[in-house]
C-alpha cells in the first residue's frame, strides 16, 4: 500500500512537472507555412463525402483528423478519382481472358498465378 | 475488326517486352553498394479477404517487429465501402495513428531496393491492369534478387510472390509509382528526401501529439543539420516532452540555422523564460519583435515573459 502510494504521488509529481502546451509558443505545423485558413471547412467537407461513400461518421472524423492539409485538398478535389486498392475478383469471362492473355505477354499482372513468358 | 483487334495485341506485344527505363538501368549498371540478394522473410503475412488488400498490406508492415492492430481493426480505419477499396492518404493517415513515421518514397527502384537493404519493406500501390482499365492492388516488397532481376512480395493471398522487375516496374508505374515505408520514428526510411520527411513527421504530430514525433526530429536534424524546421520542431517537441534543456539546445541552433525566422526566437525566448533566464529570454523576444513589428502573436509572449 504505501509503495503504492508513493508510485502514486510520484507519478501526480511527474505530471505536475510536465509543463503545459505553452499558451505563447508557436506550433510547429504553424510555422511550417501550409496553409491553414478556410481548412475546417475542406475537413467537414471530407467527412461528408466520406459518410456518403458509406464510411460511419464517428470513424469518417478520426480519419480526417490524421490528414494533413494537402491531403484533405487532394481528396476533397477528387476522391472518386483516386485509385483505391482492391482486387480482381468478379472480372466477367471476355474480360478474364483478355487479361489472360496481356497477363502471359507481361503486359498486365492480374492472375498471380500466371507468369508472363517474357520475364525479361 | 479481327485486323483491329490483332493490331492492339502486337501493340500490346511490344509494349510489354521494352524493358522498362529503371528495369534497364539496375541492370547495367546495379549499384555496388547493395548487397546481392535480400529477404525480409520474418515480416508477417495476412493473405487479404475480398477487397481488402489495403488493411492486409498495411497489417504487413505496421505488426514487422510486433503485433500492434489486426487487419479488421484496419478494415475500419481505411476501407472505403463504396469505393470497394483503400485510399493511399488513408493508408498514411491510418499508420500515424499507430505512432508509425510513413514516409513517401520519390518513385525510384533503386530506393525500394536500399529500404530492403536497411531492414524496411515496402507498401507499394499497382495498377495491375491497364491505365484505363485499372485494377489497382497495394501489396508489401519484402526483398530482391539483383543477379536474378527479381523481387519477393508479400500479395493478395501468396505470401511469397516473385515478380521481374520489369513486370513490376510496369505495374508499378501505372500506380504513379507510388511507394511507403512504415517504421518506428527513431528509424525513419533511409532513401526519404527532405520534404517527404518533413510532412511524415509533421503528420505524426498531428496524429499523436510534438512529443511523440520527437525521435524523427532528431533524425531529421543528424540528416539535414542546415534546415530550419527540424531544429525548431526538434525544440518544440522536446518543450512538450519536459525537457526545456534539450528545448533550449534545439532552438538555438534554430535561430543560429536562420536568424531571419522570428518563430524560432519566440520559442527560444519562452523556453529561456521557463529556465529562469529573464535576460536571455528577453533578448530573444526583442530579435523576434524586431523581425515582425506589432505582430500579435509575438506582442502577447512580448508582455508575458517581460511583464512577469
């Protein structure tokens, strides 16, 4: 109990001694010239589309929280545009074979199973 | 028609046996100073669900050394429903969360392959369809093979994928050649430039708090020991962190680096304040007013740190 306390008292003293953000001091994203006005709103606006693209709105917030302001411009510029990962799932028969083919001329790389014959 | 269609394949043919520039330069010239061959192989896998090859790669290099978050958990965090996929930003923006410097890389090969020789793998986005039919995939290089021309992927549901470095090259380039590394602050990416530098850790500030990126900023001031802001946010971080000393340290070599920058002298004045040095901090806020008259900013620590 009484090492307890003493972690305790300890810790509060640490925390105590932690100065606060200081009021007067110029932030470091502040003085690194990216432009900052106007960007709340490019930040709700992101959220927004987000939300409509089917992301939650709680979740949709924490992301754009961690996006910093050239990338909330670019995103909010076009986000359906961007490439966005997935797979190649659900390609249609005609198109399977297409890719089949540029697939084994090492043109495209669709089927990991296939290696092109080229493999210059 | 079939002429047509005959003409686009034999274009097609052509296309993909021109070795591509970076391909053909590695191999006249390979860069003496890599070392042959290298595997990461110890780097986890997660073979991805439907859709979902962004939370697999990006669970790939966040859990390298420990297991920090699932790819579920990711799933949440960068999956875009509707866009059936993952957005590079998010990804950036999902990894600072984790406390993780990620740094963009400048589009080079030669770069993939020293982040591999340093330890680091590598989120890379393709386009492994065409330019306009794209089919866009991120997948993890885990090493290479220079005599064989080759590199090893960890992709989609194979966890050792061996690709030319043509094929990927061509792959690669369709996706803007656009490449990640995720690491620790204290062992940021070795090829990083300046800038891509910068903004990583200026984001991981965001995402975390000046504290938390402190261990990239004295990286950043080993590398580039003549700019200005990674001295200054090297100070600012350190101030957060409660150690006005080192603070103190760091700011000085910001105003020594650009005296004409008056932020770094009204930050080195409060940190002075703080320490107890009345005579000092008041020199340095007079530099700093001198720079930029009746700005309010500067007035307000101006009477906070002469007025008391």
């Amino acid at each position: 109990m009484r090492t307890l306390f003493k972690t305790l008292t300890a810790a509060l003293l640490f925390i105590g001694l932690m100065p606060p953000a200081q009021a007067g001091m110029i932030a470091t994203p502040d003085a690194s010239r990216l432009p900052a006005a106007g960007m709340q709103n490019a930040r709700e606006a992101l959220v927004r589309q987000l939300t409509d693209l089917g992301v939650e709105a709680a979740e949709a917030r924490a992301r754009v929280a961690g996006l910093d302001d050239a990338q909330i411009a670019e995103l909010n510029r076009r986000i359906a545009d961007l490439p966005a990962g997935a797979d190649a799932a659900g390609i249609l028969l005609t198109v399977f074979i297409v890719f089949v083919i540029t697939d084994v001329i090492g043109a495209t790389d669709i089927f990991p199973f296939i290696h092109p014959v080229n493999t210059k | 028609m079939p002429a047509r269609l005959l003409l686009l394949l034999a274009l097609l043919v052509l296309a993909a046996c021109a070795t591509p520039p970076q391909t053909l330069e590695l191999r006249r010239a390979p860069p003496p100073d890599l070392p042959p061959r290298v595997e990461l192989a110890d780097t986890p896998f997660y073979p991805q669900t439907r859709y979902q090859c962004g939370p697999a790669a990006l669970a790939t290099v966040l859990n390298r050394d420990r297991q920090r978050i699932t790819p579920e958990a990711l799933v949440g965090q960068v999956y875009v429903p509707q866009l059936k996929g993952s957005l590079q930003a998010e990804m950036i923006a999902a990894a600072s969360r984790q406390g993780m410097l990620a740094i963009e890389l400048d589009g080079r090969l030669d770069s993939l392959l020293r982040e591999l020789a340093a330890g680091h793998p590598v989120l890379v986005l393709q386009n492994l369809g065409f330019s306009l039919w794209p089919f866009w995939h991120y997948a993890v290089i885990i090493g290479y093979d220079l005599p064989l021309q080759r590199l090893l992927l960890r992709s989609g549901q194979t966890r050792r994928m061996q690709r030319s470095f043509a094929l990927f090259e061509r792959t690669w380039d369709r996706a803007g050649r656009w490449a990640l590394v995720i690491t620790d602050p204290a062992d940021p990416a070795v090829s990083a430039g300046q800038d891509a530098f910068v903004r990583a850790a200026l984001r991981l500030e965001r995402s975390v708090s000046p504290a938390g990126a402190t261990a990239a900023w004295q990286e950043a001031v080993r590398r580039w020991p003549e700019a200005w802001l990674p001295w200054f946010a090297l100070g600012n971080g350190l101030f957060a962190a409660g150690d006005p000393a080192g603070a103190r340290q760091a700011l000085e070599r910001a105003v020594a680096v650009d005296p004409q920058r008056a932020d770094g002298w009204n930050n080195l004045a409060w940190v002075l304040h703080r320490l107890g040095q009345a005579e000092a901090a008041r020199a340095a806020i007079d530099r700093a007013r001198a720079l930029r008259p009746s700005d309010a900013e500067i007035e307000d620590s101006y009477r906070s740190i002469v007025g008391d």
